[in-house]
C-alpha cells in the first residue's frame, strides 16, 4: 500500500500542489478583499452584506482570471509559433545531414541501410573490411 501512495503522489504530485496553491491564493484573495469591503461598508456607515460582497468578489475573480486566460493564450500562441520556427529549421537541418550521410555511404559503396541490430551491424562490417 506505501509503494502504491508513494508512486500516486510521485504521478500526481504537481497537481496536488497546484491545486493547493490556487485554493491557497483563492482563500487569500476572499480574505484580503473581505477586509477591504467590510472597511468600505464601515467608512461609508453601511451594514455589512454577504450578498454585496459576493458580487464584489464574484466579480474581481472573473477579471482575474480573465487576465489569466488572455496571458495563456498569448503565450501558447508565441510558443506555438517559436515552435514552429525552431522545428521547421531543425528539420532541414536534419533532412540535409541525413542527404550528406546519404551521399557519403554511396560514396563508400554502402547504399543499404545498416542492420538496426549491433551484434549483425558488428558481424557484416567484419565481412565487409575483413576484419
């Protein structure tokens, strides 16, 4: 049973912490703007309503995370375009790697491609050079 709680929280062990730290910064949130409007309510000589704080709050946390979402959103499509980018040239890059190795094995009269096992890679360069 240990071995199978250590492995779940090794697997899910972030999303726990996230989880904790957005009910975390939530709860921080709640608390910081109730003191903020139970101040105005006093100030102003108003009675303090959970309806009235509700939307206040309600409302602060759209915002929040709408802000939160349009930064998201930025970002992926940035990362997705620098993807994009990096990758594109990485893959000619490749390609063209792959034409010299091409060009340098039927140079070498090696036109087939290697055995993907060593022990007959090792075995037919023996046959191949004598050695």
């Amino acid at each position: 049973m240990k071995g199978r709680t250590h492995e779940h929280l090794r697997r899910w062990g972030a999303v726990y912490v996230l989880v904790i730290l957005f009910a975390g910064s939530w709860v921080g949130q709640f608390l910081a703007q109730l003191s903020e409007f139970t101040s105005e309510q006093r100030q102003h000589g108003v009675a303090f309503s959970w309806g009235d704080f509700a939307s206040t709050f309600m409302a602060s946390t759209f915002e929040n995370w709408q802000s939160e979402w349009l930064q998201l959103v930025f970002q992926a499509i940035l990362l997705l375009g620098a993807k994009h980018l990096i990758f594109r040239a990485d893959s000619e890059d490749l390609e063209r790697i792959e034409k010299k190795i091409d060009d340098v094995r039927a140079e070498m009269g090696l036109a087939e491609k290697p055995p993907s096992d060593p022990e007959r890679a090792s075995d037919k360069r023996k046959q191949q050079y004598g050695r």
